[in-house]
C-alpha cells in the first residue's frame, strides 16, 4: 500500500529567488504593498504545486512568511511590544516591516539563530502587560487559498511550548514566559478550531524544543499544552520534533494525547523504532525519513529497510513518510544547477528533488524496487569517483596528524618574542578583515565572472582597492593593518573555490533571514590545498606598507558549519583534512614574512550543538582543527581569531584552549558585559572587545569609544587589550568608515595618554 507523504515545510524564498527581489523593491520603494503580496500568492501557489505535482497527499501552508515565521506567529498571537505603537490586529506590511527591520525611531526585534541552524529568527519580546490576542487574517486567508487550488492542506503551526521558550521577556519582568502558558492556550485553541471550520482536519504543530535538554517546567509544559489543544474537536494534531532525538523525552512525548507525531528518522533510527513499538494501534507515526538539513540524495535503501522495521509494530495506515525537517534549510532545485558537473549533480537533491524521493519510498515494493536499483547504482559510483577518496590525503593525515605538537611554546614566552618582532604600542588599534564592498567592486566582480573584463583587469582593479584601503588605513593611524578582502565574495566560499573536495553551486540559494540569502559551498570529497589562497594579497598588501599587515584564513569550523557536508565519512575526518590545508596556508604566509595571522572562527558558538552531551565533543573537534591549524608557526608569529556571536559562556573552556595570542570579540551592544567571564578568570592572552557597531551606518563618537575602552579597562588589564570594531566593515560604505576608523585612533590615543 501506499503511504501518506508530507513535507514539514517547504523553500519560500523561491527558486530564482523571487520574494528577495519583490522585498527589496517593495523596501526601495519601487513596487507596493500589493504587488508584493501578489508576488507571495504566486510563490505559494507555485511552491504548493510542486508538492501536489510531486504527489504529496498533504501540501504544507503557513510555511510562507515576508519575513520570518516566528515573527509571524508572534504577531498572531499578538506578542507585539507596545513601544512600536502599532495595531497587531491590523498589521500593515510597512509595520510588519518595522518590527523585522526597524526604522528611523525603532530599532527592530532581535535577531537570533534558531536552534542549531543557521536561520535567523525574530525573537518575539512578551511584556508583562502583553494580553495575547488571536490574529488569524493571514494564515486563514493562505488555507483558503490552498484550498481553492484544490489542495488537501495541512497548516503548519509553531507549538506554544518552544514559542514561549524562545521568547525573550520585556525589560524588567519578573515572570518567566512559560509561566504564561495557561493564557496563550486559549488562543491557541480558538486557531484550531478556526482552522476546523474550513472544514481542515490534519494540523501539524512543531515542537523542536523536544530535541533539546528540556526543563521540568517544559516537560510539564508540554503535557498540559497538548492535553489542552488535543481537545478540540475535528481537529488532528500532528505533533511535530525535529533537529535531532528525542530520546529521554520520548516517554512524555508518546504520552500526549495528540492524533500523530512526527520523528526525525534521519538523525535517529532508534527513536523511530522505539516509538512505532509503544506507539499503539490509533496513533499515526510521521516519519522524518528524508534529511531536510543536508543536499545529498537519499539512500533509498537504508530509508526502506527502516520502514520496513517500522511496519513491524505498526498498521501501514499509521506510516506516514515526511522530510525530516522544513525543506527551508536546503535549495530550492538542482534543476538550475547546469554549471555543476553532471556526475556530481546526479548525488544532490535539493528541496523539488526531496519530494520525488519521500513519494517513491511510499509506494508499493514493486515500483520502488527499481528506483532503489537505480539509486544503489549511482551511489556505488559516487564511492568510485575520483577525488570522494583521495589516497594522497588519507596517507598525509596518518601520517602527519599523530606528529602535529597541538602546544605551541607558553603564551608568557611567545609574548616578549611577539613585542620584540612588531613593536606594537600599547593598546594597538587594528580591524577584524573586510573594508567596504562596494557597487563598484560587485559591478567588476560581476564583470569579471561573465568575461566582460579580463582576469587581468580585474586583478589590477582588485589591486588598486587594496592599496586605496592601506592608504586609508595608514591615514586614519591604525596600528595593525588588512589588505580589506575584496577578492572575496564571502569568506567561505572563497575558501571552497580553491580547495579540491569542494563544489560552489550557481542558484543554490537559502535563506538566512529576510531578504538575506546564503549559498553555502558543498563537500563531496576529500579535501586538499591546490595552491596558496590567500598569499599574493597580503604580500601584495605588505609591499605597499611599513605596519604589520595580518594574513587572514576562515578557520576549520566555520567553513563546516556554513557548507553542506558529505555524509559518507565523519565530520571529524573533514574537519582535520580542512585544518592541515589551512596549516599549509598558514605555514606558507609565514614563510613569506607574514607576521600576523588571523584564523577567524566567526560560526564557533553557532554550531554548539543542541544536547549538552554532545557539546563537548563537538568543541574538542573545532579546538582539535584550529590546533593543527595554527600550532606550527615560530613564536614570534603572532595568531589572531575573531569571533561574532556573544554568549562565550558555553565555549569559554575552548577559547583558552585555542591559545590565540589575540581575540577580536563582539562587544559594544553588551557595553563589554562579556568580558565578564575573560576577567574572572584572568584570560591570559590578548583580547580585542569591539568597541564600534559595524551593524549600522552610524559613526561613533571618539567620547563613546573612549567611554567603552574605559569600560573594556575594567575587566582586562592595559597590556592585553587591543582596540578594533565588533567585526568585519563588508557591508558598510567608505564614509562612515574612514570616519569612524579616525575616531577609533584618537580614543585610543587620547586613553594612551591618560594611563
Ligand atoms: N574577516 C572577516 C571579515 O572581516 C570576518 C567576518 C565575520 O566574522 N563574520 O569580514
Ligand atoms: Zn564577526
């Protein structure tokens, strides 16, 4: 028999990217706000085809959002500051906007990764005096749209359990958000049955704080939410966990009196197994059988034997076959992909190609047989390939590895060697690697990548940038100087285009939040340095200048958590191949007189797995690749990280393991709150807290460095503090830089002085 077959979500940034360009000119001012939503119903419309056409029984809806879903279901539920002075009854688009972006009088809604991707969400802010209220215009609206095309529709909701364990309380509340779990379930329940009266009768509510390390109070949460909601009537709750097992919450999670749930089986074949044994004869099991957070095809295989295994304990009407997750964290299709080569291209399935594989899983044996034929077939090749194994790379790490010394000599030795070599001053002024990339910089690149301007051309463009960007430098009087990386488009995919292993695709487009997409690089094989990367423009940098200018890498960990990564070997093997290619590097740059280099880990505390117990591990790798990276160089070579995300409590124990002689941080929001944690325990080694907020246009005033390098004094004593911005000056303009970089060298001056 056949299966039922969904999706937990489905790409709504579409497949040439439609609803960034229709933000973009809607935010521009180019089109309006209907023309933007028409752009909407033709995305849903299309997207809900292709799950229809696919042969899904269910198409998801609610999945599509302008800007971010959780926005979306703070503002239904009416969890909306009251400072923004809006109506969320009666939202407009323009006000909608404001909360996502902010305008001239409000800064917007917090922006914070969600769970362990690397989609950011909203992070919707409940006042004490918040009363939530039901909003449904909009999903209501998309239901009967879907249903007007004809389409069986299941709505997608977020649970209230993980809503109000992500929400951040308003100013000086006392409460804690789950506390008001008993008001917000009514509204939930007047959206159910809302939701019924349109005559819908699957709903899918998603949960994935289940496969987090729940509190007591979650867990209790979580029963009285779904006995609750469980209630109404008409309605099947499809309870849905993803991102990972849920193991020691599968008890509680088999308890709730819910129609269905939904497992990630392709993280976890045990939590599937385990539940379809004590799932009973009513209850329906959805299983996450096709990954939703990676791009290779599906070994249709190891899918069918688990269902098969499944069937074991359950009715073939209780099976549903599902995504493991929402398809949003993958591309949209391979299809516009002609640039890759054919054979690589047959091993990838993007979010179109995900749902031809959950329906052939679902159909009878004798028509899957042969898809599972054909698919052994290609993945048999794909293990023949050159390049998957590279025999080279195997030898040199089994060889090389277990000799690395992972210790360079003491911190307190290298300091003196350091200072004698670069004669730095006290509190040396530096920035974190890119200068502004400018129109005119993507125009060439854009040229260049087209054949309009030869290679030739481009390099001397690229080349009077840089020496522009020295000049300015010098001139605003920073001590430690950077070439500005503007051969870079974004710093790992510069990185994947020069290492063998990797492959960049043309559209592979995901969101990151809003209009803001990503195009992470994938890794199909083992991974190897062809040729220096990074060396000709620093040393190019370096002829034009008498300061120190750093070399500067993307370290290991960050190159993994922004590709997607090949799953037929561990991560950790990956990790130590991308660590030695960059040891290379850095041995090279040192070679050729590169004093300074930096290995930025900007993606560090991103990756930080959800379950405790699988921190540690975790960490021990990333430590383990920055180690082999970085632990060659002489002591006088001075290493540099830079990180971005601002909770360093979890990762603290892996910031002194790295032994960088120098951090950058990110710091002025929190007015160096952060360094909190460095001066209780007496950080060692330099650190840079930013001490200007490269997030904005805006140019801060020498008093207000001034202030924040006071503050910085507090905590880390005058010797091992270095000044610089929060991160990366990319996506700033000249004007406000060249400005703000002056302003910098004077606090710092003028603090020198006063010590
Ligand atoms: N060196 C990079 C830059 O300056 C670091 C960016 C980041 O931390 N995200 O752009
Ligand atoms: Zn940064």
């Amino acid at each position: 028999m056949n299966y039922q077959t969904h999706i937990l979500g489905y790409p709504r940034i579409g497949a040439q990217r439609e609803l960034k360009w229709a933000l973009e000119k809607f935010w521009r001012g180019e089109i309006d706000a209907s023309q933007l939503e028409q752009q909407g119903r033709e995305l849903r419309k299309t997207h809900w085809r292709e799950q229809a056409d696919a042969g899904l029984d269910f198409v998801s809806v609610g999945d599509f959002s302008f800007y971010d879903q959780v926005l979306d279901t703070a503002c239904q539920f009416g969890i909306v500051p009251a400072r923004y002075g809006v109506n969320s009854a009666n939202l407009s688009l323009t006000e909608y906007f404001t909360l996502a972006r902010g305008n001239q009088q409000h800064a917007p809604l917090a922006l914070t990764k969600w769970l362990d991707t690397n989609y950011h969400y909203l992070v919707p802010e409940l006042a004490d005096d918040c009363e939530f209220k039901l909003n449904t215009n909009r999903l209501l609206a998309e239901i009967k749209e879907a249903l007007n095309e004809g389409h069986c529709v299941k709505p997608v909701i977020l649970g209230p359990v993980t809503l109000l364990s992500l929400c951040q309380l308003e100013g000086k509340s006392t409460t804690t958000p789950l506390s008001r779990l008993n008001e917000l379930l009514p509204i939930y329940v007047e959206l159910l049955e809302n939701i019924q009266r349109l005559g819908v009768s699957w709903v899918q509510i998603d949960e994935p704080i289940f496969c987090t390390d729940l509190a007591p109070d979650q867990q209790l949460a979580l029963s009285r939410a779904y006995e609750n909601l469980s209630g109404v009537e008409g309605i099947n709750i499809l309870l849905a966990t993803y991102f990972g097992e849920v193991r020691n919450h599968l008890n509680l999670l088999l308890t709730l009196p819910v129609a269905g749930i939904h497992i990630d089986a392709s993280q976890c074949d045990e939590d599937a197994i385990r539940a379809a044994k004590y799932l009973g004869s009513q209850k329906v099991l959805s299983l996450g059988i096709v990954d939703g957070r990676n791009v290779w095809l599906n070994d249709l295989q190891v899918s069918h034997q688990l269902v098969e295994k499944i069937r074991h304990h359950v009715d073939d009407s209780q099976i549903w076959l599902a995504s493991s997750c929402s398809l949003q964290y993958v591309p949209h299709t391979v299809a516009n992909e002609s640039n890759l080569e054919p054979q690589l291209r047959s091993w990838l399935s993007f979010a179109r190609q995900k749902l031809d594989e959950i329906v052939q899983l679902a159909q009878p044996l004798e028509s899957l047989l042969p898809a599972i034929e054909a698919n052994q077939l290609v993945l048999a090749e794909k293990l023949l390939t050159a390049g998957v194994i590279d025999s080279a790379v195997r030898e040199r790490l089994a060889e090389e590895l277990p000799n690395i010394d992972r210790n360079r000599t003491s911190y307190q030795q290298r300091k003196h060697k350091q200072q004698a070599a670069l004669q730095l001053p006290l509190l040396p002024s530096t920035t974190i690697g890119s200068f502004p990339q400018t129109k005119e910089i993507r125009k060439a690149r854009a040229q260049y990548l087209s054949g309009q301007i030869s290679a030739a051309d481009y390099q001397q463009f690229l080349q009077a940038e840089t020496r522009e960007c020295i000049h300015k430098q010098e001139e605003a009087g920073i001590d430690v100087l950077v070439h500005g990386e503007f051969e870079r488009n974004d710093m790992v995919e510069y990185f994947a285009s020069q290492l063998a292993g990797f492959a960049s695709t043309s559209a592979g487009w995901v969101q990151s939040y809003g209009s803001r997409c990503t195009k992470p690089p994938l890794i199909w094989g083992d991974v190897s340095r062809l040729q220096s990367m990074t060396l000709d423009w620093v040393k190019f940098a370096q002829s034009i200048t008498n300061k120190p200018v750093k070399g500067m890498l993307t370290g290991t960990t960050t190159i993994l958590q922004w590709s997607f990564l090949r799953n037929d070997i561990p991560r950790r093997h990956v990790s130590q191949q991308i660590a030695l290619a960059l040891r290379d590097e850095v041995l090279e740059l040192e070679a050729n007189g590169v004093q300074i280099i930096q290995v930025d880990e900007a993606a560090l505390r991103e990756g930080l797995p959800l379950r405790n117990d699988k921190q540690a591990d975790y960490l021990d790798e990333s430590v383990d690749s920055f180690l082999i990276t970085t632990s060659g160089v002489r002591e006088e070579t001075q290493i540099h990280t830079h990180m971005c995300y601002s909770q360093f409590n979890a990762i603290y124990e892996s910031i002194i393991a790295l032994d960088a002689d120098v951090i950058s941080i990110e710091a002025t929001r929190n007015q160096m709150k952060l360094l909190d944690v460095f001066s209780q325990s007496a950080y060692p080694n330099q650190i840079g807290p930013g001490v200007w907020d490269i997030h904005s246009p805006r140019v801060p005033s020498v008093a207000e460095i001034k202030s924040l390098i006071k503050k910085a004094l507090y905590y880390i004593p005058a010797e091992q503090l270095w000044i610089n911005p929060d991160c990366g000056l990319k996506t700033r303009g000249w004007l406000e830089t060249e400005a703000s970089m002056k302003n910098l060298v004077s606090a710092c001056r003028e603090i020198r002085a006063e010590l």
